[in-house]
C-alpha cells in the first residue's frame, strides 16, 4: 500500500485567526513512508498545523505540498490524505462493516472492490470478528480501531492523526500505540501524528516535530531531541522526570571540555567545548538518571521526598543553595525523606544552557542510554 511519492512539504506556513497569529512560518519536509509526530503543549498549533494539511482549516500564507503537489487550495478530498480524529465519530446505526466502507460508497466505488478493502482492513486491524457489530457492541480500543480502519480503506498518500489515544485509558493506549507502530511497518505509508504525550512521541516517531508556540523548536530523532535538545524548553518538555536545572557559578577551560562549578559548589567535568561558551549566564543541564545516589558523590543535599518505581529509586533532593533535583537509586535504596544525601553526576552526559536558552552538547555525540 505504500504509496512512493506521498512525501510532504510545508513551505513559509503560517496562520493567524484575525489578529492572533497561530503558527509563523513554518517550513518543514516530511519524507515518504516516515512516521513524523507533531510534539508539544496545549495552544502551539500542532493541531492546526496538522488540519492545514488535512484541508480541514484554510493557510493564512505559505504553502502545502503532497506528492509533489500542491494541496492548499484543493479540497480534503482532494489531496490524497485520510485522518483519525481524538473522537471515533462513528455512525452508531451501521454495523462495524458499514462504518468501514460508507465513505467508499459515497464516492462510487464498486462493491466488489469495498468488499475486498474491507476485508484486507479487518484483517491487517485483526477486527474480522467485529465486522457485524455496531460501536455500542464495542470497546473504546475497538471503536479507535474501526476508526483507524476506516482511514486505511480510503488507501490514502498519508494518514493524519489528531491525538487518536486522549480517549484510551492507559492499558488500552499502549495497546494501540504497539498496533499503530505494527500498522506503520506493515503499509509503509507517511503518517503525521499529533499529541502532547512525549511517551507517544518517543515510542511512534521516526522524527519528532517539537512546537513552541507556533514555531518549531527542534526537528530530530526521538533521540536526538532527548540526548542532544537544541534549547532548555526542548530538553526541560522532553523526559520524565525532567532534566535538572544547576546555577553554574564558575567555569574553567580544559583540553576534555569545560569544567563547571555549580552554585551548590560541586565541580564537574563534562565533555561540551568550552570555546564557544559566554563566560557568565550558564546553567547546567543533567538528565535524573545521570545524577545517581552515590556515598562518594561531590553533590550533596537532603532528601525531600522519594518515588518508588520498581526497578529503580527517584529520589527528589533540595542542594546547599536551595536548587531542587531528581536523581535516581537502586530499588534497595536507603534513601529516607529528610535524610542527607549524596549524588555521582555523569558529567559526559552533562549539557549547558545560556541565558536564552541556547543548548551546548558534547562535541561527539554521546552513547545515551536510559
């Protein structure tokens, strides 16, 4: 079903709602047969963005491209997508199979061929057993499936997402989420999917769309945008818990990369070039599982609370200069609320931020491992 030249181009994008500008300038290329996840917080227009290229909302200016066409004055039906929507929208008075094959006949495909899309959808969706029910005989993971199934026998260039698991409790949307990453590697077909749930983003994207109030803020890999964010939003969005934030109070030059000092008075080598770096301004930047529970740690606070999460200890700390932090334990840890406490920081992992945010790396990329 992979269609090979289902590639998307959104070109200078940008959209307002009268005075409100909603997304500005937004270029970005999506290759054929990639799984790309538009990533971000609630009003950053991921959502528009991703209607824009359904039709569904007009461009303010720019333009939309698919398949080496350009959509943004055709229709919906037109340009050769297909979208699931947070809510099924199913018609509750037709069967399963109904549901399936209504837009088909609408458009006048012969009911041999409805029939043999219908089928090859159960099938691929593993719902044949459902074909003859209606949604009320159906389960939310069902009914998310029919929709899902629906978009797939209209053989679209790309499949377009609108947060398709909001309404899944959380059993179900991991469930879904392996069926969708099933479903990619099996059609081979470009899908744009949308969500604020970077565990979605994460586990789904061969890249990651990260928007920040209607601009893009990093383009890359899930693992690039884990391990080496361009900004501290990027890397303070991304993870869970969220990356620690260290005042650095001083910092040295060195062959290995800057030595820094933080206002807690821990000293600690990392592998980010010093040569490019402002002298003042700086904050350091350290992932929970690089900042682990060690009685020979050179960063010291007391314990506020802790998280117990099975195989592993979060351990929430205040440091001598009142920063607060998370670091991680073994699952036998000792570690008690109110307790003194001690941290090993992995300063090869380490990664700075200036006073606009601006991200500095190790200069190779590191070997990341959660």
């Amino acid at each position: 079903m992979a269609n090979t030249d289902a590639g998307v181009s959104i070109r200078s994008v940008s959209k307002s709602f009268g005075a409100v500008d909603v997304l500005d300038n937004i270029s970005l290329g999506i290759d054929s047969g990639e799984f790309v996840v538009f990533l971000g917080a609630s009003g950053c227009g991921k959502s528009t963005l991703l209607r824009m290229i359904a039709g569904l909302e007009t461009v303010s200016g720019g333009e939309v491209w698919i398949g080496g066409r350009r959509v943004d004055q055709l229709t919906p039906g037109q340009r050769g997508v297909s979208m699931v929507f947070q809510s099924y929208a199913l018609y509750p008075h037709m069967t399963v199979r109904d549901n399936l094959g209504f837009g088909l006949i609408n458009v006048g495909t012969p009911k041999a061929e409805v029939a043999t899309r219908i089928s090859a959808a159960a099938k691929m969706l593993e719902m044949e057993h459902l074909l003859d029910r209606k949604p009320a005989q159906l389960s939310g993971g069902q009914r998310q499936r029919v929709a899902i199934g629906r978009a797939i026998v209209r053989e679209p260039k790309v499949f377009l997402f609108d947060e398709p698991l909001s309404n899944l409790d959380a059993g179900l949307r991991t469930r879904t989420r392996l069926e969708l990453a099933q479903l990619h590697r099996r059609l081979g077909t470009t899908m744009i999917f949308v969500t604020h749930d970077q565990v979605e983003a994460m586990t789904l994207a061969t890249r990651i769309v990260l928007l920040n109030k209607g601009r893009v803020e990093q383009v890359g890999t899930p693992m690039d945008i884990y391990a080496r964010p361009r900004t501290r939003y990027v890397a303070q969005f991304v993870g869970s818990p969220s990356m620690n934030f260290l005042p650095v109070a001083n910092i040295e030059a060195s062959p290995m990369g800057a030595i820094v000092t933080t206002a807690s008075g821990a000293r600690l080598q990392t592998a980010v070039p010093s040569g490019n770096l402002p002298d003042t301004g700086l904050t350091l930047g350290l992932r929970p599982e690089n900042l682990t529970v060690s009685p020979h740690g050179t960063m010291s606070g007391k314990v506020i609370t802790i998280e117990q999460m099975g195989d592993r200890l979060l351990v929430h700390a205040r440091l001598g200069d009142g920063t607060q932090v998370v670091g991680a334990d073994t699952s036998i840890s000792a570690a008690r609320a109110g307790a003194e406490i001690a941290f090993d920081a992995d300063g090869s992992k380490a990664m700075l931020f200036d006073g606009e945010g601006q991200g500095y790396h190790a200069a190779a990329e590191p070997q990341y491992t959660a």
